[in-house]
C-alpha cells in the first residue's frame, strides 16, 4: 500500500478538518449524554424560607411524606436504645474454675506456711466465696452501652432463656476482687493475701457479650423503622402560591420530588429522557463552537486545541455523572472551578467564563436544588477567572483559592440566611465540601502542564518561567552578548508597557522581547550595541556580506530556539520582529558608493514574515524605537518625539503591521508610551506650562 507523503497528509487534514470538528462535537456530545443519569427531570427548585411563586401545586398521586435525617437519627437513637446488649452465659466455666481452685490450693497450701488443721476451712472460704461470685455472674463492661451511665441493662441468655438484668447487679472481675478483699478483711483468721491470690488466678467472666447476635438485633431494628411519616393524598393541595416553604412543606415538596423521580424512572420513556439530554446538550456544544467560531477564530480553525476544550468540557460533565451514580454525599465536592481556570490560563477570560457558564447550565439540569448551584457555581467561577485575569506570580493560584473560598462562603452565608432565617440553624459542617472543592481546584497546576505538553500549548505559567532572566538561553546572552541582552530588557519594558495600554498578553510579549535578538549570540561582535573597543568588524567586509551576518541573526535565532525548547508562539517573535523590511543601512552604503551596480534588493532584506498578532506588531515597534534611541547624540523631548513618529511611519509606510491587528488609535497609544518612557531612561526634563 502506498505511504502518503507529510505534505499530502496535512492536506487531507485540511481538507476534512471541519468534518473531524463535528465528529469530535458529536463524540464529546454522545459521552456526556450517556453517562448522565436518565430520569425526568423534576420541575420545581425547592427553598426552605421562600415564597412560592409557582402555581399552586396539587398532588397527582398518593405518595408518604419522607421524614428528616434528623427525625430519621432520632428514630434511630430511640431504636438502639430500646435494645439491650446480649451476654450468653458460659455454664461450663464456674465448674472448671472451681475445681481449678482445689487444685491450685493442694499445690500452693505446702508452702503457705499455715497450720493443716485449717486447711480445711480455708479451702471452704476461698471455695465458697469463688463459687458465690460466679453464682452471681462476672461480666466484663462494654464502653459502647456506658455513654449515659457506669452500668446498663442487659438481656443474659442461659441455654436460650433470657433473663434481664443490670451491670450494677452483676460483678466484673475489679468488683469481685474487691468484694473478695472486703469479704477476707472482716475475717482476721484468715491469711488474706493467700486467698485472694488463689481467687485471682481462677476469676475470669462466665457472662460474654455476644456482639453478633446484639448488633443483629440493633440491625433488625433500624431496618425496621419507617422512613415516612403520613401521607399525601391525591387531588390534595401540598402547595399554595404565595405561601412561605416551611419546615412541614419543604418536607412534602422533597417527597413530593421523590416520588416523581421514583415514577419517572419506572414508567417513564428513557428513550424520550434520552433525546431530551442530547437536544440540551448539543445546543451548549453547539453554542460553544459558534462562540469560536465568531469570536476566536484561530482556535475554531485548530482541531487540535478544539479537542482540548471539548476535553475538559466532558471530564468535567462525566466526573458529575459519576458522582451522581456513586450517591456521592454532596455534589459540591466537585471541583467545578478547576474548568474555569485551566481554559483561563491555556486561552483567554472570555472563552472560560463563557464554557464555565455552558457547564453549570448543563450540571444544573441534575444537580438538587438547581438555582442555588447555579449561583454558587457562577459566582465562584468568575471569581477564579478574574482573581488570575493577569498571571505573573505562582503564589497567585494560592491567593485565587483564599478569595474562591472567601465567595464560597459568603454565598454559603447569605444563602443559609434566607432559607433558615437564623445564624444558630446554619449547619457548618456543609460548608466543608466547598473546601474540598477549592483544594481539589489546586490540581489545575499539574493539569495545566499536562496539556501543554500533550497539545503543545504555551500558558502564562510556562512564560513565568521563560522570562525569569535567570533562565539558561538568556543568562547565555547576558554573558556571551551582553549588550544586546541590556537592549532586549529594555525592549521588553518598552513593548510590555505598551501592550498593557492597548490590550493584550503582556507576559507573551515580554517573554518574545527578551529572546527576539538570541540569534546575536552567534557573531556578537557584528552587532554594534556589543562592540566596546572601538573596532567593528564590517569595515573589512562587503555590504552585502555584512548585510547576510545581520540579517542571518533571525533565523539562527529560531535555530536556537527551537533547540533550547522555546514554544512556537515565542520563536514566532523571533521571526517577525524584523518583518520582511530592509537592512537599510548597508543597502543605502551600497547605493552610495556603487550606484553603477545591479544588486538584487532581496540581498539586504529580511526573510520575513511580517507580524502576524498584536504583541508581535507591538515587539516590531518598540524593537526598533530603542535601537534607533541608542543613535541619538542629544536626546532631548523633542527629538526622542520626532524619532518615534518616524520609525512608526517608516513601518506603516512598508506596510509591516497590517497584519497584526493594531489600529491607529492603538498606534498613537504606543506612541506615546514609547516616547514618555523614553524620555525617562534617557533623563529629558519636561518643560511645563
């Protein structure tokens, strides 16, 4: 079978990108449907304290009000109080201990040191007492049943007979030691310590708790305990318009939802349920690529970064799903800002707020109590993409989850507020899944860095780090080419000022500036910001030579950029910040003084191409306005002013920046910026009126 070439193969792809485009849609689309959970969906939002402004609410069927989970943990308590702790007495054990005694005391009588003529009542005391102990029954207690007091009832089985009684009634082994202490203290004529040891040895519980059989019977309990209390007739009123929810409404209104889900998911059609999910979620789907369509063109056009969206869009929706199948005890567990921030920071704020908005829409639809969800979600969302609008410090990820939290719980608070109406009802333990939530939002970091490398990606994180000037390619510069690494600092001040002035990525644009000129590390010298000596090595060559070593800086720039790892989206800045103009220099030197020759202008004139975005334009500008500052012998207000405006004509006039999205009131923007920065690195004193 014949192999496509590279070039044929990319053509195919172009050719039959937007097909791959909605199979893609259509493949996110199918995996969130099928995995969301299939039943009706429950018309009504329910809030405890609210007015009901729906219609009045008639109940279609019968159906049992549920109790609360806290009437539900009392009928329990209650239950489990109700049932004594099972002991199962051992028979067999007070024979075996007791004819142990008579034999520990034949032994051990030898070496007492007592007359035998009272062996005999000292075999019956110690006999009579150990055999009345175990008549009474020894016990061990169980820390679980003394919460209210030291003793408890129990139920005592004895070959299947039940017998109750209490702890307080029985000896432990501590109890009957000391009984036995009490008893031997009051008769002087026996030797206490000899008895007690002898007692000790052989006193052990005959009444053993039988924690099978009693949590068996705790069990039987708790199952058996109703979970609803009355009922809901049909044709009955559960709601008013206009009325307050209550406690007692609130509770038929969430059993009123049960049991429509309940029949819903019995005699609905889960085919229609089906359809409805992939109508809702093809429209969001649908809106996200128009959105891309119209508004971000260049990432509607790349397949590649349109998988990543729909990516993220789907892990999100199916983490829901699955939550929801797991009966995961709160859904606020999810990390649902950690969507919010990875599109931030891979993209722009408006494609995160706007799929951040697509995905609560689409969760709010299976979440409990919809509108209250919706609110945290959004207003949490926005908050995390504006608290890292402008990314330049790691530690900002940690000040982002301070403030998400920070409107988690005010959100908490204010919604706690109206539907309890006070401060002592709130239940704090339910603001801990939003905790969770905000430190799970933390795995964005390693997420981020994921992407990048499995979509090729450059985030304001990965630029951080290339524009620490402790980075290897640029403290190379600083000591190979140092002049040239002052100029690009200072370029970089320049064009970063600038782009924050008229819009843009200012961390990009720094990160282009400070690796725009790497290429000059190859011939430093041939470059006039590094010559200190006084000798410059063009006087010995050809214009034309000298022209090629200039010009050559930008595609040995790219060489070395793309050696050392540099993104794409950085090596582009390499490759425009000269655009396609001329070395005008040499090509004029040469005119000059060989007007009679033919030269083909392509020779002093750089390979391109011209800059293609806004921070690229913005690079171009302020690349050239401080080279050409360094020239001026008396920089003066008026000078630097004319200097600016001719550099920026000179790259209108060639027509370098229409590509790159810069309007004309961005131009005079820059302009001024340029000059009045200019003015300060040069000192120029500004004259006032």
């Amino acid at each position: 079978m014949a192999k496509l070439s590279t070039s044929r193969q990319k053509a195919l792809f172009r050719k039959y990108s937007r097909n791959v485009k909605f199979l893609m849609m259509l493949a996110s689309i199918c995996v969130i449907v099928f995995t969301l959970p299939k039943q009706a969906k429950f018309s009504y939002d329910i809030e405890k304290g609210r007015i009901w402004n729906q219609k009045e609410l008639i109940s279609p069927y019968n159906f049992a009000i549920l109790k609360t989970q806290q009437e539900i943990e009392n009928d329990q308590k209650t239950a489990l109080a109700s049932i004594t702790p099972i002991y199962q007495a051992d028979a067999d054990m007070p024979g075996h201990q007791l004819e142990g005694f008579k034999n520990d005391f034949e032994i051990k009588w030898h070496n007492a040191g007592i007359p035998d003529n009272k062996k005999a009542k000292y075999e019956s005391a110690g006999y009579d007492l150990l055999k009345s102990i175990y008549d009474k029954g020894v016990l061990a207690l169980n820390p679980k049943y003394q919460q209210n007091a030291e003793n408890y009832k129990i139920t005592i089985l004895t070959f299947n007979l039940a017998t109750d009684k209490n702890t307080a009634d029985l000896y432990t082994k501590q109890t009957a030691l000391a009984y036995c202490d009490q008893f031997l203290s009051a008769n002087k004529d026996l030797d206490k310590a000899f008895l007690l040891d002898l007692i000790n040895n052989r006193l052990q519980p005959n009444l053993i708790f039988d924690n099978k059989l009693t949590s068996r019977l705790e069990k039987e309990a708790v199952d058996n305990l109703s979970t609803t209390r009355g009922m809901v007739q049909k044709g009955e009123v559960i709601i008013a318009k206009g009325s307050v929810v209550s406690d007692e409404t609130y509770q038929k209104l969430q059993s009123y939802k049960k049991a429509f889900e309940d029949n819903a998911r019995i005699n609905g059609d889960r085919r229609l349920v089906l359809l409805g999910q992939f109508l809702l979620v093809g429209i969001t789907i649908t809106l996200l690529i128009v959105f891309l369509y119209l508004f971000r063109k260049d990432i509607y056009a790349d397949n590649r970064l349109v998988t990543l969206i729909l990516l993220v869009i789907t892990a999100m929706l199916f983490t829901l799903s699955i939550a929801i199948k797991l009966q995961l005890p709160n859904l606020y567990y999810i990390p649902y800002c950690i969507v919010p921030i990875i599109i931030r920071i891979l993209f722009d704020t408006r494609l995160a707020l706007n799929i951040h908005l697509l995905v609560v829409l689409i969760a709010g639809f299976f979440v409990p109590n919809s509108f209250e969800f919706a609110y945290f979600e959004i207003t949490a969302g926005m908050v995390s993409i504006y608290s890292i609008k402008n990314l330049i410090r790691r530690e900002q990820f940690l000040i982002s989850a301070l403030i998400i939290t920070f409107t988690y719980f005010v959100a908490f608070l204010g919604i706690s507020f109206i539907r309890e109406g006070s401060i002592r009802s709130i239940d704090w333990m339910d603001f801990v899944p939003f905790i969770v939530s905000v430190l799970l939002t933390l795995l964005a970091y390693p997420l981020i860095y994921i992407f990048e490398k499995i979509f090729a990606i450059t985030s304001d994180i990965t630029l951080i780090e290339l524009t620490n000037t402790n980075a290897p390619l640029l403290r190379e510069m600083a000591f190979t080419a140092p002049g040239t690494f002052q100029h690009s600092l200072q370029v970089a001040n320049l064009a970063e000022n600038a782009i924050y002035s008229i819009g843009g990525n200012a961390l990009l644009v720094r990160a282009g500036a400070l690796y725009h000129d790497i290429g000059k590390m190859e011939n430093p010298l041939f470059f006039i910001e590094n010559q200190t000596s006084g000798f410059n090595p063009h006087d010995k060559l050809p214009y034309q030579e000298s022209a090629q070593i200039i010009i050559r800086h930008v595609s040995q720039g790219i060489e070395m950029g793309r050696k050392a790892n540099l993104p794409e989206i950085v090596v582009n800045f390499i490759r425009t910040h000269h655009g396609d103009t001329r070395v005008d220099y040499f090509y004029q030197s040469f005119l000059k003084n060989f007007p009679e020759k033919f030269i083909d202008e392509n020779t002093f004139r750089y390979p391109g191409p011209i800059p293609f975005s806004k921070e690229q334009g913005v690079l171009m500008l302020a690349d050239s306005v401080e080279a050409a500052s360094r020239a001026l012998k008396e920089p003066d207000e008026q000078s630097i002013s004319n200097l600016v405006d001719r550099i920026v004509k000179y790259k209108l006039d060639q027509n370098q920046l229409k590509d790159s999205d810069i309007t004309l009131k961005d131009i005079e923007t820059i302009k001024v910026i340029f000059k009045r920065m200019l003015m300060s690195i040069y000192h120029v004193r500004v004259d006032y009126d």
